[in-house]
C-alpha cells in the first residue's frame, strides 16, 4: 500500500532516483553576509586519476538530477570538493563541508538510539527492511539552500538540487 500510495519516493526504470517531496532541506547560518572568506575557497589539487574520477561522477549527478552546472554570472558560494578512493579502488565524491558545518545552525530533531530501536524491533513479528538509494540526495533543497551548497571543481562550479552527503544536519533532516 505505501509503495503505490508513495511511488515517487521510490526509484523506477523511469526515474532512477525518488524524491521525497513537501519537506525541503533549508540550511540556516548564523552569520551575515559578506560570508567569512573560508567558504569561497579554490578547487583542491587533484591526480588526473581523480580528475577522471570526479567528472564521472559529477555527470551521474547531473544526469539523477543531483547536480547542475553554475552559470558565469550567478553569485558564487562556494566549497571544494575532493575524491575519496575506497580499498577496492572505487572512489566517491565528498564535498568538503566543514567550513559550512560549522556555521549552520543545527538542527534539534532527535534521532533514535539503536538500543531503543533495537528494543522496539524485540516485540515485532515481522521485520521489513527497504534501503533508500542514495537517501539523502531524495531530498530537495530550497532555493537559498541550494546557493549554499556550490561545489568548485576543475570542471567548473556545480549547485546541488538535493541534500548532499557530508552536511552537518543531514541525518536530522533525513530522519525528519
């Protein structure tokens, strides 16, 4: 029944990526503008292996809808992203938020201790599990959020459309 009565949370042969829509991520700041100049920083350095890497995976996220690319004269905000290589020599994007996070203002919505989870799982009879593919980038993010969230690359500048991975208040969000 929530499959059918949600399907556009849901990805499809269609839509390769859900979207939950009716709650957008609004980042908040809890400092004025002009922004302190570490959040308008220049693109890292990057190997040509990283390079290729990075541009693969900005054209996935331009292509799910995650990504688009900055025009020339549009107000710049900005963070720096790097490449992550995994062990099994897959790599990630991750955007380099930290100068964001630390003035966003949090977000108080609580999250669940395991244990309490785990407790209220003791006494189900049946347990369903369904993983949400790349669940953070379902949400969608407000206009003035999506100013906040530009990555600078060897590419180019790119805005987010939807909740990246590596913000502080991701989770909160995400279990809201």
């Amino acid at each position: 029944m929530y499959c059918t009565h949600k399907k556009n949370a849901f990805a499809s042969d269609n839509v390769p990526l859900g979207t939950i829509k009716g709650n957008e991520v609004d980042i908040t700041l809890d400092i004025d503008r002009p922004y302190s100049p570490v959040l308008g920083r220049p693109a890292y350095p990057a190997s040509t292996r990283a390079r290729e890497a990075l541009e693969k995976h900005i054209q996935q996220l331009i292509q799910l809808g995650v990504l688009r690319k900055v025009g020339h004269n549009e107000d710049i905000e900005v963070t720096t992203t790097v490449i992550i290589a995994w062990n099994n020599d897959k790599s990630r994007m991750v955007g380099d938020f930290r100068a964001l996070n630390t003035y966003t203002v949090p977000n108080r919505y609580p999250i669940h201790r395991i244990q309490e989870t785990l407790n209220q799982l003791s006494k189900a009879k049946y347990i369903t599990f369904m993983d949400a593919l790349k669940g953070y980038n379902q949400n969608v993010l407000t206009p003035k959020t999506k100013k906040l969230l530009r990555i600078i690359t060897h590419c180019g500048i790119y805005e987010y459309l939807r909740m990246p991975f590596g913000i502080e208040i991701a989770p909160c969000i995400n279990k809201e």
